[in-house]
C-alpha cells in the first residue's frame, strides 16, 4: 500500500509541474531594456586640431643697465605702466661723471687755444694780402690753426660721448607696456649681462604651438582658433593663426605655430598654461551621431600584408518591432564631440543614445523619455 500511495503522489507531481511549465507564470516572457532614442539628422561637423601650449605676451623687451654700477634709484615695479621713454632705474656714474667735466674743461682748454690761433691766422692773411709775410710763414701759421680747429672738434666729441654714458645712467623704457619683472633692488650692481626689468606689450598675447607633418598640411594663417585656460573654467577665448614656421626642427620633426589672440581686460596672462582647438575645415550637410552614444572597440586585420590595429565604431539603431539592430559606422571624420558618417545609419532612424551598453543585437527594448523632453 505504501508504494502505490508513494506512486500516486509522484504522478500527481508530475502533472502539476507539466502543468505549471506549460502555462509558465511569467517566467518565459522576455524583458525589454530601457533605452533612450534620437532621430538621426543631417548637421555640421567642425574639423579642427588640438594643441597644448604656454601663453606669452605680444611683444616682450628685456631692458639692460650699459653701466655696470649700482643701482642708486628705481622708479618701476612689476605690474607699473611705463611709456616709451620713461625712466626706469638710475645707476650710480660717479667716474662718467668726472669723465664729462674732464671734457668739457678739455674742450674749453681747446676753443680757447682755437680763439688764439684764429686771431693769429686772421693778421697772418692780412700780411700776406699785403706780401708782408713769405708764403712759408702763411703756411705755418695755417696749419696751427686747422691743427687747433680739429682739436677742437675731438674735444666736442669726447665730451658727447662722455654726456651720453652718463645718460646712460639713468635707464629709461624703450618702448610702452607692462612692467613684467623687476630683476633687482635698489643697491643690486647692475650688469650688462642681466636685465634690470622687462616690459610687455599684453593688449594681444600669442601662443606658441608644436604641429606635427600631418597638421602642417590642414593649418594655414588666419584659421579661427579657440583657447581655454584654467584660470577661467568653460570660457573661451578666440584668435587666429597668425605665423607657420616655413622650417621644421630637424631633432623633434615639429614646426612651430603662433596664434595671436585679443587680449582685453589683460585675463590672459604671460605664463598661462593653455589649451587651443584650430578649426581646419567645416563638415555641412553630414549625418552626425554624438560621440558619447557609439562604442568603440579595436580589432587586428591584415591590410596590404601587414598586420594593423583598426578602430571600430558600432551604435545601435531600433527597428519597428522595438528591437535593437547594431550597425557598424563607416566613419569620414570625428572628434571629441562628434562623428560624420558616411555609412552605417540613415537619416530618421532611431539612434539609441543612451543604454546601448546593455544591448546586444536583437534585443527587445523599451524606449524611455529622455530627460528634459517634453
């Protein structure tokens, strides 16, 4: 009895779970994942370049003490306007000084031997009109005073120049600006070798910028460039390319580019570590898909003979039967923003922007309303 009641129980078992299968309670049904859609559209792509590069000012003159003395004044400090010609600092010039009234009273000493000598020759042409005097005596007498009139003229020449060292001495702006940096104190020695301050021009500063070969063939001058700088989070600042190095550097195979900017307010400060985006070409009418929707992946093909890493880009797209279908991109250009597709995707599919980690091809999707849409 027990073995048949036992028999019994694992039959009816049997048909409860058959029964239990075939109806399923959920448990078959397919769960959809939620995704977030785009139209795909036609749109514009910008082509540009990026470089990393220090800011400096326009123009910057380092200004030199000629007299190697002691600073004795300083009438500038960094950050002060100066204007062309305004003195900077005056450097003690005792021994040009002495050397100036040396010259003066050598050239006083020579005038009025000058101021003899021509009253001499004037009574010697005289005498010589009324043939009171040989030729001879004429000659000699003339020959003073041309010798006397050159002395003259050296010591006039002596005393400019010893007056134009000690003008030297007081150090004066040779162009308008900024003072960059004050090198030295009052009391410092100047040398010729070091500056006594710098002074730029910063109403426009320029970046320097390294291209490669391969940049070198879609830069050229006047192209519309944007710079950013930590200083200002999110702000940019426009210029253009203002110089291409006709040479490149034959050690690091790099040619130098300049990008000249407008620099109002003086935000952009000399020093600035900066980053700039030169726009090279605009991409119009090109089917663009958001760069943060596609996944990249790399594989490893053979192309003439030779084994290279390709990139691949993949995005999925959602059928009328609400599935997902991956499509693999053939790619025109991209940057960091966007990508232009030559292939791949057309115009009005829906193109999964977000969600698409979790798809594989075929998968049934529901699609979520984005946030901020209406």
């Amino acid at each position: 009895m027990m073995r048949k009641w036992m028999l019994c129980f694992l039959l009816a078992s049997l048909v409860i779970l058959s029964h239990c299968s075939q109806t399923g309670g959920g448990s078959g049904e397919e769960n959809a994942v939620p995704v977030e859609i785009m139209e795909v559209q036609l749109g514009q792509v910008k082509q540009s370049l990026n470089f990393n590069g220090d800011i400096k000012a326009e123009i910057e003159v380092k200004v030199f003490a000629k007299i190697p003395d002691r600073i004795e004044q300083l009438s500038v400090d960094d950050g002060d306007r100066v204007r062309k010609g305004d003195p900077i600092a005056r450097v003690l010039a005792t021994t040009t000084e002495q050397a100036v009234l040396q010259a003066e009273a050598g050239l006083s000493a020579a005038r009025a031997q000058e101021a003899n000598q021509k009253v001499e020759f004037e009574r010697a042409q005289r005498l010589q009109r009324e043939n009171a005097m040989s030729k001879q005596q004429f000659d000699a007498i003339q020959t003073q005073y041309e010798a006397v009139s050159a002395q003259v003229k050296q010591a006039e020449a002596v005393l400019a120049s010893a007056r134009s060292q000690l003008k030297d001495a007081t150090i004066t702006a040779p162009i308008s600006g900024i003072i960059g940096k004050r090198y030295f104190e009052v009391g410092d020695m100047a040398v010729p070798s070091m500056p006594v301050v710098s002074i730029v021009q910063m109403d426009r500063v320029k970046i320097a910028l390294d291209a490669t070969e391969e940049d070198l063939g879609r830069l050229a001058i006047g192209q519309k460039a944007e710079v950013q700088v930590r200083s200002y989070p999110g702000k940019i600042f426009e210029g253009k390319v203002l110089k291409i190095s006709p040479v490149l550097d034959p050690v690091t195979r790099l040619a130098e580019v300049e990008v000249l900017i407008p620099n109002p307010g003086y935000k952009l400060k000399p020093g600035m570590y900066a980053e700039a985006e030169i726009t090279t070409g605009i991409l119009d009418n090109a089917i663009v898909v958001p760069r943060y929707c596609v996944i990249e992946s790399t594989s490893l093909r053979t192309i003439d003979g030779e084994d290279r890493v390709v990139r691949n880009y993949f995005v999925f797209v959602i059928d009328d039967s609400s599935r997902a279908r991956q499509r693999r991109l053939d790619v025109d250009y991209l940057n960091h923003k966007n990508l232009a597709v030559g292939g791949g995707i057309a115009v009005g599919e829906k193109l999964v922007v977000s969600g698409q980690n979790n798809l594989r091809d075929d998968t049934l999707v529901t699609i979520a309303e984005r946030e901020g849409a209406e």
